[in-house]
C-alpha cells in the first residue's frame, strides 16, 4: 500500500439461485484467489449469496436464514483473509427486507449498507420483496450482535487513512441522485458497487460510461461488480461486465459472459491530491459513521500500466486529433493577440530546429485566420558559430516554402565586438559565450518588431521552461510564446502532423529533416560539419524529463513515487540508476530555474499541465528543493 497504491477486485462467481451453502462456499474460494493475489478490497455481486433473481423465494423464511448462515460462514473463513470484503445478501430488519452490502474484516462483519434506489419498472420488480434502504444508521440484530444498517456508512482504513470507502448497490447508479455523491463529499475515496445489472444490446457501453463518468466527478476510484452466468435466466441474461475505474479513466474491465476475478490498482492518494487541487470539489458532514477496518501495511505489487509518453496519445486517431485541436488553440490564442495589438506583422527567429519550426507553422496558421499575406511574416535566421549547414539550408527551405519574409542577419561579427566590450575571450566557449549570442539573436528581433510595426513570436516549449533550458533575456522572452504549454515530446508529433496533412511534398521534405536533426541550440562550434551540442546529452533526454513533469505537476506525486513508476513505464529503454540520475537534475533545475518562469510571456494554454506564473503555477522563485532531492538520496 506504499505510495497510496491499493489493490482492489471485483469478482462474478457462478452461483446456483437459492442454494446459499454451495454460493458461500464459491465465494470463499473466490476470496481466497483475490487474495492471493494481494487484493486489499473484494467485492462481488448485489444478493450474491442467494442470487438476484430469487423472485418471491426472498419471502420465504428458510431463504433468509440459509443467506445469514452463509454470511457467517463468509465472515469466519475470512478471518485469516488481509481485505475489505463486501457481499451481497438480503437481510431482515424492523420488519422489513432489504437489500443489502454486508462488508466483512478479518472474521468480524462490520455493517451493513442497504440499497437505496428499488427499480420496479421493464424487467424489475424490487419493490415487490424490499424496502427503501434507510439513511441514517440503526442497529440490526444479526446473530446476536447489533451491527450498524445505513447508507450513510463509510469503512475507514485504520492503517492506511485515505482510504474510505463508500457503497451503494446497483440501481443506485443509474439515478439522478446517486449516493456515492454523498458518500464522497463525506470522505469516500473509494466506492463499491454491487451489482446484478442484466445485459441488452448496448448497455455496457452505457454502464461503462456511468462508472468511468461516476469516477471522473467525484474524484474517486469506483469498482463496480455484476452478477453473471448462474442467476436464473427466464427472460433476463447476466454477463458479469466488472469495472474498476479510477478518476475518468479505466483501469480493468472483465471480458463479458465470464465469471472470475478482475483485479487493478487504485491510487488512492492522486485521489486525495487531486481532491486538494479541485478547490470546487466541496466536502460536507452529513452525519456519517465511519467504522473502523485495518489492513497490514505493505507494498502493492503494481500490474496497472504507466504510459512513458503522458502527453502524447498512442492511438493514431486519437493523436491526429489532438494535434490539430493543439495547433488550433495556439493558432487562435496568437490572431487574437496580433488583432488587439494591431500588429502589421510576425517576427519568428527560424534556427532549423523543431520549437522555431512549430511557431512559424502557427503563426502561419494564424495569418490564415486573418486573411494576411505571409510575406508580412519577418522570418529571421541568424547564422552564428554554431550553425550548421544541414540547419540553415532547413531554415531556408522552410521560410521558403511558406512564403514568409525571408530576413538573415549573421550575429557573429556583432558577437564579437560584444565580447571585446565586455573582455570575454571568443576561444573560451563557456556560458558567456552561448549566451551572449541567445542574446543578440533576441535583440536583433525585438528591434525588428519595433522598426516593422510587429510582434516577436516566442519559440521556447514547456519542456525547456520546466528545466530552465533558455537564456535568461535572450530565447528565454518574446512578445507572444506560442509553444510555451507543448511539451518537447508532443512538438514532434505537432509537426509530424503538419508534416503529414499540408499536402506540399516539398514542405513536406523539409519538416521530416527537421525533425531528424538532433534537438540543439547550437551555440558551439560544429564538429566536422555536424552538431556538436546536443541537448539531450546534457539535460538528460525529454522523454524522461516530460514524464517527470506530467507526474510532478499534474498528479502530485513524490519523488520517490516519481521514480517506482518511470521504472516500470521506461523498463527494457533505460536503466534504473539512469532514470535516477536525470530525476535528480530535473528536481534541481525544476527549483533552481523557477525565477526564469516567474517573467514569462503571455502564451496559449493548450492541456492540462502549464508553468504559466499567472495561472497554473504561482510557485516562489526562491523555493528549497531540500525535502525532494533528500527523498531521492534515500534510494
């Protein structure tokens, strides 16, 4: 259960309708595999131990005693079992049936949550043999004990506190007013559902849609478990369809017409994080009692997948889709600024590079939304000592091929006169050196855009602004910093995909060179002809740092959990101690170059995850990363 991770299963047995003695028996064994398997929490099916489709059979006395029986027998086989185990049953109460969740720890029965929504219409006939499950909890006689009966009942986990768990049964999903709302405004992390939800012609893709919706609202883990072959046919058939759902997205799902165990991981501390950050997900205090489960503390062998790319989909379609939203929000984001602004024109500083490439094709993108000419594009390539030939003719070829202004300024007899102004000697390639050029080049197109009427185009993506990876007053500022929100991992596909989708073969060509070309800022003399500086050798690769990032900013996670996780989603591409190596230079250039994020321009916001000091990340520029680095010194 280290880092917040629980595992959860959600189990359709086989059961023989009315036959409680042979179901309490299937549901030991079932328990016993669950467990094996290191679930913490178990939960199967509504009235699993009598069966749903017992019709006036629930109105029979021997039925009832049969179904207490079983649960006892449950609860005692349980005793030695490491889990929450949640049951259904009908139970007698003040007179009345209902039906409910018994949920059982360590031999004990902890209480009982009755369902709350009877369905009585098509195939249903609830109302017929149960009534209306109760809100506040009352006491129920169960072989001699007085046990707690209510809805408003959450388990809480004594060894691991954000684990609390809410239940409701079936029916109570599918209505406008579920109780798990409550449940979860009232603390619960988690919730079951016990469920005997029969199969027509797509349905579960509606029932999938309820549980992962369900998930995503209230920020919670939701396990969902369905009755399936064994209940009584006649005119209804049962596919056992479980769900384990996780904040919007889907963990695990049974294959339909099964019986057996569907198992995930649930995070329940990204469920508590996240929660903190949605500062309009309110809590109340409806009265509820919380009752008391432990669970040994001990670490949960993770089988959920980690994608090692966050920010880019794997599905083709789904990729192409979100380029081109990416490319339109950037594109809108920039006409509105240049339609405010008045601005006659673009100024884009193209090095040949990927990030250069991306502005210019938005900006370009966004011309076309205001019906402007591209030659009022200023597209400036400034030739220094570290350009390289393969770049430059790339820079050519693409201001060319969009019809922009083509503009070259070499900054290297500038740069040498700054050096001999300032006593920096040119054969000392040091950090004065790259960025007394990073510098010149930012002058020479502020002072473009002043003498044009015009606007500077920021090129500089998330990535580099996460790690700091600018010079401070050169590429570092703009006027307009249109990437400023992609990662350098998505600004591949950005322009792959325009690549793929301008139907110009020579653009074309153009584009998939440069994305061939190794991601540099070229400050330092080429070597043989070819790129000396290669980023990636120095701040670590971007896959990586992106990954780091995702998880760091948008999830909450710690260091250390940082590092379990990018172990599994880079097994087989990176070692452990490399992973450990660069998740440690990320921690301390993500601190250290705050101050660089604290005066950025204005940019477009284009997913969940933006360093923008005016909106997603108000953090201090002169924040200690003691507390992350010591966590990871501890590996």
């Amino acid at each position: 259960m280290r880092d917040g991770y629980v595992k959860v299963a959600a189990v359709t047995p086989k059961i023989r309708v009315a036959d409680t003695e042979y179901n309490a028996n299937i549901i030991c064994d079932y328990i016993t595999e669950a467990a094996d398997a290191g679930a913490k929490v178990i939960v199967f099916p509504e009235l699993a131990i009598t069966g749903y489709t017992c019709g006036d059979l629930f109105l029979q006395e021997v039925l009832l005693e049969g179904a207490r029986d079983a649960l006892l027998k449950i609860a005692g086989y349980s005793s030695d079992v490491d889990a929450l185990i949640f049951v259904g049953l009908p139970l007698s109460c003040n007179g009345k049936l209902y039906n409910t969740a018994a949920a059982i720890n360590r031999g004990e029965i902890l209480g009982f949550v009755p369902k709350t929504y009877l369905p009585t219409y098509n195939e249903f006939y609830e109302a017929r043999h149960f009534a209306r499950g109760m809100e506040e909890p009352t006491e129920v006689d169960f072989a001699g004990k007085k046990l707690p009966i209510g809805t408003k009942l959450l388990f809480s986990c004594a060894d691991m506190p954000e684990l609390k768990i809410g239940a409701e049964i079936c029916e109570d999903l599918w209505t406008p007013e579920p109780p798990s709302i409550r449940h979860a405004r009232n603390g619960a992390t988690v919730i079951v559902n016990l469920s005997a939800s029969n199969e027509t012609t797509g349905k579960d893709v509606y029932r999938r849609n309820l549980v992962n919706g369900q998930s995503a609202r209230l920020l919670c883990g939701y396990l969902y478990a369905s009755a399936g072959d064994g209940e009584s046919t006649q005119d209804v058939v049962y596919s056992g369809h479980n769900l384990i759902a996780e904040n919007g997205r889907m963990l695990a799902e049974s294959k339909r017409f099964t019986v057996g165990v569907t198992s995930a991981e649930i995070d329940v501390r990204r469920i508590v994080t996240e929660r903190r950050r949605m500062t309009t997900f309110e809590m109340c205090g409806d009265g509820y009692r919380e009752l008391p489960f432990s669970l040994k503390a001990e670490e949960t062998a993770l089988t959920r997948k980690f994608d090692p790319t966050p920010f880019v989909p794997h599905d083709r379609a789904d990729r192409e889709k979100r380029c081109d939203e990416i490319l339109a929000i950037q594109a809108m984001g920039l006409k509105k600024r240049l339609e405010h602004t008045n601005c006659k024109t673009a100024v884009v500083g193209i090095s040949g590079g990927l990030d250069s490439t991306l502005a210019l094709l938005v900006t370009v993108y966004a011309f076309d939304l205001l019906g402007m000419d591209h030659r009022q594009i200023k597209a400036v390539t400034m030739p220094g000592f570290g350009t390289t030939d393969r770049t430059y003719d790339n820079a050519v070829k693409l201001i060319w091929s969009l019809g922009a202004d083509f503009i070259e300024v070499d900054i290297r007899d500038a740069v040498n006169v700054h050096f001999r102004d300032i006593g920096q000697d040119a054969s000392v390639h040091d950090v004065t050196y790259e960025n007394g050029q990073a510098r010149e080049r930012t002058q020479i197109l502020m002072d473009i855009a002043n003498k044009e009427n015009g606007m500077v185009i920021g090129t500089g993506d998330l990535s580099e602004l996460a790690l700091g990876w600018a010079t401070y007053n050169g590429d570092h500022m703009s006027m307009y910093a249109v990437n400023a929100s992609v990662p350098k991992t998505l600004v591949r596909h950005l322009v792959r995909f325009y690549a793929d989708t301008c139907n110009d073969e020579g653009l074309k060509e153009v584009l998939l060179d440069v994305l061939d070309t190794p991601v540099s800022p070229e400050l330092l003399p080429p070597e043989d002809g070819k790129i000396s500086q290669k980023t990636e050798d120095i701040v670590g690769p971007y896959e990586l740092h992106d990954f780091f990032l995702y998880h760091m900013l948008r999830q909450g996670f710690s260091p250390r959990k940082i590092f379990r996780i990018a172990k599994l989603a880079f097994a087989g591409t990176y070692d452990d101690a490399t992973i450990l190596k660069w998740l440690k230079i990320f921690c301390r250039r993500f601190f250290a170059q705050q101050f660089k994020r604290s005066c950025l321009p204005d940019g477009p916001k284009v997913g969940s995850v933006a360093v923008s000091p005016r909106g997603d990340l108000r953090m201090p520029s002169d924040a200690c990363a003691t507390l992350w680095l010591a966590e990871l010194e501890e590996l």
